[in-house]
C-alpha cells in the first residue's frame, strides 16, 4: 500500500507511517465501534447469545464476547468462561462471514398481480469485526467464485466493495481448527483493512493494531492511538505464531487433488455413508460453500407470487436432479461430491482448495464426521495399495456403484 500519515487522536501532530503498527487500549476497541458506526458501517462482530458465539450487528464495544472461550470437537462445541477479558478469544462458532456477503436466503423479483416488481439492490457498508485469518481467506475465496469470472454475482460484488475488513490474529486455536495446515492462518493474509492483535499481560489490555489500506489508515486516525515498541511487535507476532504449533488437527501433508482423483472407488465412500446423515450441515457452516436454488412462493390467491435464492447443499438428493432423476442418490456419492470439489475439483476450477481449515464442518456435523480424518483415511489406503496391503480388510468392500 502507498504510505499515509496517521494521526494519533491524542495527539495531533504526531503522524507516523501507515505501514507502522500501532496499539489500541481496550477502550479504543470501543471507540473503533462508535467510530465505525458514525462513519456509516453497520458493524457486524462476535457477540454471545444462546451458549454461542454468534455474529450479529454490534451497537456498541459491549457487545463483544468479553471473557468467553470456546471448547470444540468432532460434533461438539461448548462456551466455557476464560480466565481473562479477553475478546477474540475464542474460536469460531456456527456461522460465518458468508451470512453476511451471500446470505442464506434472498429475494430476486415479485410480482403483485401483473405487476413485475424487480428487487432492489440495498446498498450495504458492512464493517466486520474480528475476522479471523481462515475466514479471511473464505472472503477472498468467495471473492474468486461469485465476484470473479464473466458474470459475477451482482449482490455479492455490491457488498464486497462496501465492505471494510477489521482482521483479529488468532492466538487461540480451536479444538478443530487446522488453518496453519492449508497455509490460511493463523496469521490474517492479504485483504485486511486492519488487523488486531490482542494481547492481555502485567501492561494492560491492547491490541497491535496493522494497517492494511488507506481506509483503514483513515480509521485509526479517527481513534487515539500510539506507536507500538519494538518488543510489543515482537510479542504479538510471537503470540500469533505459538497459534500455529497448538491446533487441533491438521490436513495430511499430500497431493489431496491428486489422491482424491485416485480415489473415486475407494471403499472410504461407504464407510462413510454408514455414519453420515446426509444433513448437509457441514455445507451450511462452511464459509466457503456457495450453491444456491431457487425458490417461488405464491399466495393462495396466485396474486402474490415471489422468486428467491437460497442457499443449497450438495448433500440434498434434488441437488444433482436432471430431467427424470437424481444423479447422486446415494450419501457415499454425496459426501464423495463434496470432499471432491472441495479439496480436489476446486483446483481446477478456481485455481486453489476450498477448504480453509476453519473446522466448522467438524465441530457442526452431528455424527463428529472429520474431513482431516477421512482425508488421512484415504492416504493411509493409498499407502498400504501401494505397499501391497489389503485395505479392504478393514473397511470392506465398496457393495455398489456409489450412486
Ligand atoms: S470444509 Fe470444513 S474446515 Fe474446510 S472451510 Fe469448509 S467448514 Fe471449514
Ligand atoms: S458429513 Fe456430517 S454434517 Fe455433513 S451431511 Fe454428513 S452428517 Fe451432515
């Protein structure tokens, strides 16, 4: 980025370089809140409700998830109070920022009577809040599929470029999270407007705060801020790396595009149909899932009629219906579809994988079903075939054509 002042709010002729990290108290997280809100943001953030962690439109700093952590398993995710104030420190919970640039369910026309009513397009500056490396790479993947391309998606391009993007380095990893594993985090790449670091210890409660772009330059020099010392910096980025080495779980270090082609009638596909339920919840949380339907409603009268988008998973049997049927009726094909095109397919498709190692599908699938687990299955299979060991000794073989 091109270098800009930044003026300290307390202290107005004390500008620095943009690309110099600077320290927020845990006050001026509040005022970033009012400043964003005043600048005209609606500020989406982390805010507790129903034993979660939840994103929703934040009023103000006190909304924030003061002092709450998050324990995560397979098919299990608990809040659990910290030991400290912190408010980042928590992995991720159900949603993502997805909610927000390509919601679950929006409308595209009605008609009243014979009157054609087109959608408008509501024109939105979101400000997200906290948004942890892997997610924010899922932006930037999104980015790839639905603003890229010949036709991008008009809704989704609109509310990308009013977006601003305020990234928390993550210092504490979930029980599911395997970022660091498929190069997304823990550290936030590219496509922040600022980046904080939080840090509590004997000086106090701050965050390192790394400017990204001049809008968010723009931002800090609305709010009081210092210059960080050299050690802060250093902390901070020590802090951040730790989170790396204290993940839940990582992805086999393999070709997984590659291992996944050499996979199609692997035996894992049934075994895996034997627990999963085809729910499509892992599809739902993913931040990185895209597909939508349509959908028409019509009032009983047939005078009201509307057109809507919503999301769709590739776990539903309507999902892969062609003229006269279904082509993937079974959940092996179906989970099969999905780990394919999300590790594998997507390669080809949008030039990298689909997954950011947030965890979500592991945490949120009811029967604890995990694509890291299934994934190193599949390389140990590959393995023992080409060490002459029978791998279907302890799956059994595949009993059909998984269709
Ligand atoms: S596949 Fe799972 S771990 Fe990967 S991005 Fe989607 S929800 Fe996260
Ligand atoms: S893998 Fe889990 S979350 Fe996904 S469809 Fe199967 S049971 Fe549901």
């Amino acid at each position: 980025m091109e270098k800009a002042g930044i003026e300290n709010a307390g202290n107005e002729n004390a500008a620095i370089e943009s690309d110099a990290p600077v320290i927020l108290t845990r006050a001026g997280l509040d005022e970033l809140v009012e400043v964003l809100i005043s600048s005209g943001y609606r500020v989406i953030g982390p805010t507790v409700r129903d034993n979660a962690i939840v994103l929703e439109e934040l009023l103000s700093g006190d909304q924030l998830p003061s002092g709450w952590g998050v324990d995560s398993g397979p098919g299990s995710y608990r809040l659990r109070r910290r030991s400290d104030a912190a408010v980042f420190g928590h992995s991720a919970g159900s949603q993502s920022w997805k909610e927000f640039l390509h919601p679950p369910r929006q409308p595209l026309w009605s008609m009243d009577g014979d009157q054609f009513v087109a959608s408008a397009p509501v024109p939105v500056r979101y400000a997200f809040l906290g948004v942890r490396a892997c997610d924010l790479a899922a932006i930037s993947k999104l980015g790839v599929v639905l603003g890229g391309g010949a036709r991008p998606d008009g809704a989704f391009a609109r509310r990308r470029a009013g977006l601003l993007v305020i990234a928390a380095g993550c210092t504490e990893p979930g029980g599911v999270c395997f970022c660091a594993s498929m190069g997304t985090g823990p550290a936030p790449g590219p496509g922040y407007d600022l980046s904080l670091t939080e840090r509590i210890d004997a000086s106090g409660h701050r965050f390192l705060v790394d400017v990204g772009t001049e809008a968010g330059a723009r931002i800090i020099g609305l709010l009081a801020h210092r210059v960080a010392t050299e050690s802060e910096v250093t902390d901070a980025r020590e802090a951040v790396g730790a989170a790396a080495q204290r993940m839940g779980r990582q992805m086999p270090i393999t070709d997984i595009r590659a291992l996944l082609q050499q996979s199609r009638e692997s035996p894992l596909w049934e075994d895996v149909a034997q627990r999963c339920l085809t729910c499509g919840n892992c599809t739902m949380v993913c931040p990185t899932c895209f597909c939508t339907t349509t959908e028409d409603l019509t009032d009983l009268t047939g005078e009201q009629v509307e057109r809507s988008e919503r999301w769709a998973s590739c776990f539903e049997t309507d999902f892969s219906y062609l003229h006269g049927g279904s082509v993937r009726t079974s959940g092996a094909s179906r989970y099969r579809q999905w780990i394919t095109h999300k590790l594998g397919t997507w390669h080809d498709q949008f030039g990298s994988s689909g997954c950011v190692g947030c965890g979500r599908c592991i945490a949120w699938c009811p029967v604890g079903i995990d694509i890291t687990a299934e994934i190193t299955t599949l390389a140990d299979q590959r393995d023992d075939l080409e060490a002459g060991v029978d791998v279907l000794g302890s799956l059994g073989a595949p009993t059909e054509d998984p269709r």
